[in-house]
C-alpha cells in the first residue's frame, strides 16, 4: 500500500467511542477554563493586580486552556475518566487557598458572599458561555484534525465509519451548533423592523467565504493526491460546502415560518428525514451507491453522504436557533441563569431518553447519514458542553466575589445588584473593565478570527501530513508536533489581537 492509502486506511472503518466517555470528555475543556480563571484571581490576589504581561498570559492560556486537551486525547487517554477528577480537585486546591489567603480586612462573610451572589445582577448584553463554546468547539477541532493522523490518538475518538459516536462526529454537529447561535436570525433586534428577507440576502453574502474555502480545499487536495476518506462526505464534497448551504436553506426557511418555532421545524424535517430512510431505499443507495457495490458514477453518487447528510445537519441548525433565542431572552441575574440551567439540564435529559428511544426503535447514530438518533446525541451533548461552560462562569464570578478588583476575561461582567451595601457587600465591576485588556485573552483572540483559525489549522495539517511519517511516530515527536503546531496557531491569532486586526471582510 502507498503512504496515501495506509492513510486512509488508518481513519477508515472505525466505530467510535461510548456516550459516557465523550460525556466525561465534555468535562475537560469547562474545568481547564475554570483552572484559570481561578489562577488569575489567585494572582490578583497576591499581587493586587491583574495579570499584565502579554507573554506570560499567552503561556497561562495556552498550558492551562490547550495543552491538557492535547494531552487528553493522546498519551493521557487511557485514563480519561480520571482527568476530570484530577482537574476538579486541582481546581478545588486552588480554590482553597483564595479563600484562605483573603485579606482580613476586606473579607467579606461568607454567607455574605452566597446570599449577594444570588442577587447579583450580570451584564445582559454578554453571555461569554456563547464564546468559549465556539471558541474551543474550534480548538479541539483544530486539535483533532491533525491528531488522527497520528498513532496516540485513539482509534475510538476518530469519525466512525457508518454507525457509532466518535469525538470527531460529535465535533463535526458541534461546530453546526455554535454557527446557529449567533446566525443574524439570532442576533436580530425583535424590535427592529426588517425586511423579511434581509437576513437570507446577508447570508447570501456572507457563506461566500466557505464557498471559496470548500472549492480551494477540493482543488488542492486533488492536485496534490492529498489522502481523503470518500465515505465521509463523498468524492468533491467537504464540509465547507455543507456549512454553507445550510445556513442558505436555513435563512430561507426562517424567513418564510416564524423563527420562534424553529424547533418544530428542525423535529419536522429530521422526523420526515428519518421515516424516508427507514422506509426507501434511500439508506441502501447512501450507503451502497446506486448500483449496490459503493459505486461512484455521477455527481449525486459520487457525492451522496455530503448531499442527503444536509437534512439532518439542518435540523440541527434550526433547532440550535431555537435554543440561541432562549438564550439570548433577557436572564440579567445569577438567579435566573440558574434557572436557565435547570431548563437545559431538563432538555438534556430529554434528548438523552429520546437518543435511547430512537436507536433501539430505527437507526443508531450515524454522522455519515446525519439521521435523526445523530441529531438527538449533538444536541444533546452540545447542551450538556454548554451547560457545563455555564456552570464554571458562575463559579467564576463566585470567586471575583470573594476577591474585589479581580477579573477574569471572557467571564461576566458583574453589575453592583440594586439593594446592595457597599460596606457589607461586594463593589461593582465597572461595566467593560474587563474588556479594557482583550489581548490578555487567548479565547477573545481566537473568537476575532476563528473561520483564519480553522483555516490555518487545515493547510498546516496537510503541511505535516505531506512532510511527516504520522503513522509511525513516536509519543514524544508526536506530542511535540501536535503542540508546535497549536502554539503557532494561537501565537498567530494573538498577534492579531494585539494589533486589533480582524481578518474578515464580508
């Protein structure tokens, strides 16, 4: 076999992982954001003042933020379920030492603190949960991408081949879930008139940028014989093609129903979806071909995953619209948004009884079909990823309670609650403060620029792949590629944060 096709083969016919397993996974990114913020407040408190220097806040961020996630899905797999056991009591320690080491002056009781935390008003305007999940929805993309590549990354985290749940296919209906929470229908002023159809032209616009990327993308890999796996979304078809025209059909779709009712749109469509699979021969052409012998002949065949896997990926798209404007209603205070947690952690167990109903009555999970059992386990993993994401800025402004002045970026900003004493209680953040230093935030600096992000990610992982022997690499090599290359990656975006570049103009 040539180095291509032992490429292939070495991300081909896998059957991915266990619901528990991605579901203690999903743990690990919330508890490395919580890891950090608390050394920052940690520093604030042994210092008197934030974190300045842009070098070391880049190192925190990158050690604490990227690295225990490359760590996680390589050498340090085998013990996955006890990482967030360590994370947390780690967490904890540090947590500990803030309460324990507050000046005595300014302490503030305990109890104190809890009943003000439940009355805290939140910036309104700001949810950095929305944030961060895209963010490293990005990052462990990124991260996987080239990962597979390599032999460390388990087998069980890659993309399964017709049925299963790998990481990687979570990744994939993860990414469709954070576009769908701040698409224009989200984002949208309801008191602002607009034309019925202005957000459908300003899709039109704006998916020509994933257009280019999915023809640039098919172009350079066929010219260089860059190995591909055909049964993922067929022989010209990438997932650039995919975001874009669900996000046309969705626009489309949200401009003639009302978009508040997105989710009886998205039950529909992926109901419909699953009945003509289970009740055709549409499964057997999509996973046979036409002629019953994987055969690739014509565009419609040559291409069938990524074309028919559009309905379900629109489901999905449409019913995170639906959970995007749940969000985005008013919950101005931590009371409300622990009650905003409540109704996701409700919805996540509904979908999770729904996954079981479905996969022992039509189809298991099938990310090459996007059937309505895949649709059920992204949304209900991604809720679960964002809820925990929810969890840890709570426990963050908790902890800015316990320490006045401190700060943490990409966190709440923290409004003084109407009936509060400024001798007994907690001092205002001033609204903005913490934005005042954005180039102290890798997270902000990877959010102005994640589609240049995920573009680097792709040409510097088919850069190793052509240059290095992935498949035969050692664990110490393999470690120091996959951080070499995310380093750069993130050095790139800093810099442009720094400089406050932006690299979008569409």
């Amino acid at each position: 076999m040539s180095q291509n096709q032992l490429k292939e083969a070495f991300i081909s016919n896998l059957n991915g992982t266990s619901l528990l397993e991605i579901s203690v996974g999903l743990s690990l990114a919330p508890l490395c954001l919580l890891c950090r913020g608390l050394l920052l407040v940690l520093y604030h408190l042994h210092h008197g003042r934030p974190l300045s220097s842009r070098k070391h806040s880049l190192l925190l961020d990158f050690l604490v933020l990227v690295s225990p996630l490359l760590f996680s899905c390589t050498v340090l797999s085998p013990i996955i379920f006890s990482l967030p056991v360590i994370l947390a009591a780690f967490c904890a320690a540090i947590f500990s030492r803030i309460c324990s080491q507050r000046k005595q002056e300014s302490r503030v009781p305990f109890g104190q603190v809890v009943k003000e935390f439940q009355q805290t008003s939140l910036d309104p305007e700001y949810i950095p949960a929305i944030t961060v999940f895209r963010v490293y929805v990005n990052v462990l993309t990124s991260i996987s991408i080239l990962a597979v590549d390599f032999p460390q990354y388990p087998r069980r985290f890659a993309k399964a081949e017709t049925y299963g749940t790998g990481v990687m296919d979570l990744g994939v209906g993860a990414f469709i879930f954070g576009n769908a929470l701040v698409c224009p229908e989200v984002r949208q002023k309801s008191l602002v008139a607009q034309p019925k159809f202005s957000n459908l032209a300003r899709q039109f616009f704006s998916v020509w940028p994933l257009v280019s990327l999915g023809v640039g993308r098919l172009l350079s890999v066929k010219s260089v014989g860059y190995h591909e796996h055909t049964s993922e979304y067929g022989v010209h078809w990438n997932f650039f093609f995919t975001v874009a025209l669900v996000r046309l059909a969705a626009s489309l779709l949200l401009a003639v129903f009302p978009k508040n009712k997105s989710w009886v749109m998205a039950l529909t469509l992926a109901v419909l979806y699953q009945l003509v699979l289970n009740t055709t021969s549409l499964k057997m052409f999509l996973l046979h071909g036409s002629s019953g012998r994987d055969s690739r002949v014509g565009f419609l065949d040559a291409n069938r995953e990524g074309l028919l896997s559009l309905c379900g990926y629109l489901a999905i798209y449409l019913a995170s619209v639906q959970v995007g404007l749940w969000l985005l209603g008013r919950r101005s205070s931590v009371r409300g948004w622990l009650g905003a947690l409540r109704g996701l952690a409700l919805a996540v167990l509904v979908l999770l009884l729904s996954l079981h109903v479905c996969q022992e009555h039509t189809d298991p999970v099938s990310r090459r079909m996007a059937n309505l059992s895949f649709c059920l386990w992204v949304l209900a993993h991604c809720l679960m990823l964002f809820m925990f994401f929810v969890l840890t800025d709570l426990a963050l402004v908790f902890t800015k309670l316990l320490v006045r002045g401190s700060s943490v970026p990409c966190c709440w900003n923290v409004v003084k609650p109407p009936h509060s004493s400024k001798k007994h209680g907690m001092e205002a953040v001033p609204e903005g403060r913490e934005d005042n230093l954005p180039h102290l935030c890798l997270i902000t600096a990877i959010n102005k620029n994640q589609l240049l992000f995920f573009l680097l990610a792709n040409v510097m992982t088919g850069a190793v792949n052509i240059l290095v022997d992935t498949i035969h690499s050692k664990a110490a090599f393999t470690l120091c590629i996959l951080h070499l290359y995310m380093f750069l990656n993130c050095l790139i975006m800093h810099i442009l944060h720094a400089k406050n570049i932006v690299l979008k103009f569409w």
